[in-house]
C-alpha cells in the first residue's frame, strides 16, 4: 500500500521544521530529509525512522519493522505522532547523526556525432 500525501503533509505539519524539513516520493512511498540529510521513510502510512543512536537514546523502546520488503527494520514513530515536541527533537538528533550529503556529481558534457 502506498502512503498517503496527506499523511506526509500530517508528518510536516506534526514536525514544524518549516522549509528544513522536505520530501520525496520515491516508489509510491517518501523519504524525509532534514537539511538535505534522509532522516525517515514514510511508507504504508507510518513513520519510519533512519536507525542510528539518536533512536537508541531517545526512543529506544519503539517497535522496530522493516518499511518495505527486504529492508533491515527501523524504529516505527508512529506512537510519536501525539508528540510533536518529541518527534521534532528524534528528527533533529537523528540529522545531527546522519552523514552530509554527497555532492551531486555534474554530468559530462555529450559530444555531438558528425
């Protein structure tokens, strides 16, 4: 199952990261990123969480799952939903431990054929 825009748009609303926070639909599902950082996957209409030691302090006890088939499992924030406060500070530490992003790389220029 596909998740809902309106549920990502709730996950926005719910964080108030304003324009830090933004995603993107991949496969019928979204990655979140915070300042260009993948911090969450919303998939099946949940909330997933990129593991790292942000979730092992602050919300070690949440229930872990894979977000898509052949995934290793992530901590579920669902449960969080109810506490924006809470979930904007697991997605901020969660950025804090996220590597930066890799530079895009410029495509070569084509060469014409004549």
């Amino acid at each position: 199952m596909a998740t809902d825009r309106e549920f990502v748009d709730y996950l926005v609303e719910q964080i108030a990261l304003g324009d830090r926070l933004t995603f993107k639909k991949m496969f019928g599902e979204y990655a979140l990123y915070l300042d260009a950082k993948v911090v969450a996957f919303a998939c099946d209409n949940s909330l997933f969480i990129k593991p790292s030691a942000a979730t092992a302090t602050l919300a070690p006890d949440l229930p872990q799952r894979p977000p898509y088939p052949g995934a290793k499992d992530y901590p579920v924030a669902d449960e969080l939903l109810d506490d924006p406060d809470r979930l904007r500070q697991l997605i901020l530490t969660t950025a804090a431990h996220m590597p930066p992003p890799k530079p895009k790389k410029t495509a070569a220029p084509r060469k014409r054929g004549r």
